[in-house]
C-alpha cells in the first residue's frame, strides 16, 4: 500500500461510499476506510434508500444493485392503544422507472456499493479502525489506524463515521452530543414469505409498502415506529430520542415489544419470524447539531455532520448527497492544489444550497418543538382516534349530536384556545 | 385475541436474551468500554439509567459494581451520551471485531 492517498474516507456507509465512488470516478487516489469485517456489518437504518440521489452517483442501480421493494405505498398511521387513525398515499407512478424509492438490508447494499466504488478504482481497506486524524500545522494531513505502522497520509481526509463521529469531535468540530439531540432506534429483521407479506399488505407481487407509526408505537414519548416490506422479510423498527428513554425510564426493547405486540400491528406480522435485532443511533438534533464540516485538509459528511430530516425520516439520500458534494469539491480543490478551509468551503456552501441545507433549515426547530411540548404525540393522537371512533360508530346518536360530543371532549374553552395555539405552532415550525 | 399459537410466535423473541441470541459477535478479548469511576455510579447515580436504556442490556449493577458485557454491545453510542455522568469511556471494538450485522 503506498504511503500517501490523494484522499482518504473513513467510513464506508452511504456517505463515504458515495465520496470514494466519486473520488475514484474521477481519477482520484482514493483510500476508504472500514472498521467493520465488511462495509454494512456495522450499519443499520430503517430501510428506505432514495432513488434520485443513488441515481446520481449510479445510473440504473437498480437494475443490479440489492434492493428488496420498490415502495408504491406510504401509510401513516397515527395510533392509540387499541386504534389507529391511518392516512396512506398509494400510486403506481412508483410501480415502475424511475422509482420513487425502494427498501434495502443495508449489510447487503453497502457492500455492493462498495463493491461498485472499488471498480471504479478505489481501495477499500476493511477492519481498519481510524483512532485519530494527524494534523500538522493547523492541517489534516492523514490517519493514524489501530494497524501495526498506521498512520496513512493524505492531501485530503472526508470523515464519513456516522453519527458517533469520535474524528470530527476530536477536531474539536462538534461537543458531546445531548441525549435530545440523538434518536435511539432498535429493529427486528422478521423473516415471513413473499406472498404473504403481499397479501397482508395489498401489494402486487414485487412491489413494496413503508408504514409510518406515530402516538402510542413511542408510549407517547417523542419518536417514531416503523414496518417496512423488504423481499422476504419486514423490517419493524422503534426510536425515540434518548432524552425521552431516560425520562420515561423505558428500555428500548420493551418498546419494541409494545409495538409489535400492538393489536394494529400484530396482524401484520404474525409468525414471522426473527432473524436480527439491531440498534443505532440517528442523529436528529438537525440543523442547530451541525458540526463544522470543513476545515484545512478535512471535510464532514453523512451522520457524521448530522444530515438527517427527522421529520421526513430522510437520511441516506442526504448522506450521498454530501459525499458526491464533497468529491466534487475535492476534484476540483487538487486542480487548484489548493487543500485550504477556505477553498474547502465550497463544499459547505454547495452543501447548504442544495435540499440537505435547504430542509434541515426548514425543519430547523421542529425536532426541539415536539420534544418541548409532548402533547402533540400524548393527547392530540388519542383525541383525534377518539374523534374517529365518535364519528364513525353508528350507535343511533344523530350525527349533530356526535359532533357536540367531540367538541365537548375536547375540554373547556381554554383547552381549545391551547390546541388551536398549538396547531399554529406546529404549523409555523413545519412550513 | 388474536390466535394463540401467533401470539406465542411474535413473543418468542421477547426477552433481550433471544434477541441476542439473533446476532453474530466477533468479540475481542479487552473491553472498548469502561465505567471511568465506579464509586460514582455507586454513590451519585441512583437510577443508573445506562442500565435500563441500553438496547443490549451491556451494563448490569452487581451490588457494588458495573458490569461491562462489552461482547454483546452493538456499538450504538447511546451510554456514552445518556450517561448523566460522562462516566463512560468509549472507543470503537478494535479493526473487524465487535457486532457483525448480516441483513439491517
């Protein structure tokens, strides 16, 4: 292995891979680093990999890449304890190319993607810890590994580590993150046959359904749950903020428990069996938890630079898309020869102007909003399940009387100038 | 509700054991996380929260200690933030070693 790299990245998820894929497209001598025994073995999300941006950095992936189902239908469903309000959206646009998005197992897609980086010539150098960046006058200009003679050097280092980002933090780009700044999310891979999975979720063979869970899936707590259809498998998941575990004193696994012994969520996976539990972090502070994510000889990309969308539970398609920025930036910083933070910066400026800057602008305040007031995922939810239930249930009460109902149950007047001035603020934080 | 035998199917992963049971793990013989002052969990940390937010289970309290189970953690991080104390010491599972996910 020569000494020195034009570049190195650490990290082999969709943000490093993304990078190094770049890197090496365009000639560049590029060294991705993994810790883990293959890329993927250390990596876990949900499940939803967007089209658009894996198109961008491979055209037709998904004509040979490990994608499990494309998704033709998103429900959500807003749930009480033995209810559920569902809103869905259903469209066979997404049946076919171009694809909205698809779920993916992420051991399986990153060690391909990898796979595709390492044709296009870069090096990928697995079970390889990277302990520290060396820095020399005021620059990055290398790694030091847990490899006997270790250190490798570079004109150029893009941290892409996820969110525990030790590298970035030891930079001094970013402080100990706060337990409401991360989300803690477990999940349970369930294995169950195709044509079931097909039946018990409307879908035509092949095709794909992500439900969205919210209200009682968290006990109330701030987060979200998840059921994605995979080929042969679902992938049935739970997070929340680990603020929001410490203060209700729940263990995760129980959580998960709850939910998949919830009677709306039974159903859907009865006998499936499981096959892998899984637990990460998602960083979900956005936009204020942005570390700095350039400085002389170094770029931060992926989790690592906090680029999730809680809201729209976007991560991946954010990741690549700050890898691809970063090589660009890169390509074009080793035609000037210049490795500075400020000819760096054009990363960071690209990077903001695009739609990973743009939304987590957007959604800026909205994680610390639903966390600061709980009432939303505590009362509203079950109130409006409450509402449906009214409605809906034909018990020889006129509807007029129905409606006076609801309204009453929603409390005094007061109560009510509470929620419309919440519904303003929720409005105002989402927009 | 519901059939029994379902019910008894979707249980059977319930406790954190079987869910565990599930993983491959390429432990190393040394921990890469450390309880920095046991004295501290000891005394300043009466809920000992770690205890109950990790998804693993890692760390028990054994009446005057911490017990680190380091080979079943699945290197999410979670302690070393949620920790009130800042009392975890945590690194990376050296090169390859650690959890190994097959499909997620």
């Amino acid at each position: 292995m020569p000494e020195k790299f034009d570049a190195i990245v650490v990290g082999a998820g969709p943000a490093g891979i993304a990078c190094a894929y770049e890197l090496a497209k365009a000639g560049v001598n590029v060294l991705l680093i993994e810790r883990g025994e293959y890329p993927g073995s250390k990596n876990v999300m949900g499940g939803v990999l967007y089209r658009k941006m894996m198109e961008e950095i491979v055209p037709d992936f998904h004509k040979e890449a490990p994608l499990e189902r494309p998704i033709v239908e998103q429900r959500f469903m807003m749930m009480d304890k033995s209810s559920a309000v569902t809103f869905s959206y259903k469209g066979m646009e997404w049946a076919s190319e171009p694809f909205n998005n698809f779920t993916v197992l992420r051991a399986k897609f990153d060690q391909w993607f990898a796979s595709k980086a390492v044709e296009k010539g870069a090096l990928l150098l697995n079970e390889t810890v990277v302990l520290e960046c060396i820095v020399e006058n005021g620059k990055v200009v290398g790694v030091r590994t847990d490899r006997p003679d270790g250190e490798l050097r570079a004109d150029v280092v893009v941290l892409a580590d996820g969110v525990n980002s030790l590298l970035a933090k030891s930079l001094g780009f970013h402080k100990e993150f706060r337990p409401d700044e991360v989300a803690l999310a477990t999940m349970e891979v369930l294995k169950l046959d195709k044509k079931i999975i097909e039946d018990r979720f409307n879908l035509e063979e092949g095709q794909g359904c992500t439900i969205e869970l919210f209200g009682d899936a968290t006990k109330g707590i701030l987060g979200t749950g998840f059921l994605y259809t995979n080929k042969d498998t679902l992938s049935i998941g739970v997070g929340t903020l680990l603020s929001g575990l410490i203060k209700h004193k729940i263990k995760p696994y129980e959580l998960m428990e709850y939910v998949k012994t919830h009677p709306m969520i039974r159903p859907y996976i009865q006998n499936a069996e499981p096959q892998e539990y899984l637990a990460h972090l998602i960083p979900e502070g956005g936009y204020h938890s942005m570390p700095k994510v350039v400085a002389a000889g170094v770029l931060v990309v992926g989790d690592a630079a906090q680029l999730v969308n809680a809201i729209h539970r976007e991560g991946s398609n954010m990741a690549m898309t700050s890898g691809r920025l970063a090589a660009d930036t890169i390509v074009a910083a080793m035609g000037r020869g210049d490795f500075s933070e400020a000819s760096l910066d054009e990363y960071r400026k690209k990077l903001m102007g695009s739609f990973v800057g743009q939304d987590l602008k957007k959604y800026k305040d909205a994680t610390h909003h639903f966390d600061k007031f709980p009432q939303y995922f505590e009362q509203y939810i079950p109130m409006m399940n409450r509402a449906a239930s009214q409605m809906l249930t034909v018990d020889g009460a006129s509807k007029r009387e129905k409606q006076k109902k609801i309204w009453r149950d929603i409390g005094p007047a007061k109560q009510k100038f509470k929620i419309a001035r919440d519904l303003i603020r929720a409005w105002k934080v989402m927009k | 509700m519901g059939d029994p035998q379902a019910v008894a199917a979707n249980d059977k992963a319930a406790s954190i054991e079987e869910k565990q049971y599930l993983l491959r793990f390429n432990a190393d013989t040394q921990s890469h996380l450390h309880v920095m002052d046991t004295e501290i969990c000891m005394t300043n940390c009466p809920d000992k929260i770690c205890t109950i937010f990790c998804p693993a289970e890692v760390y028990k309290w054994e009446e005057v200690r911490m017990h680190v189970g380091y080979e079943g953690c699945h290197e999410c991080g979670s302690c070393r933030i949620g920790c009130p104390h800042q009392n975890i010491k945590w690194v990376y599972p050296k090169g390859g070693h650690g959890i190994v996910f097959r499909l997620g």
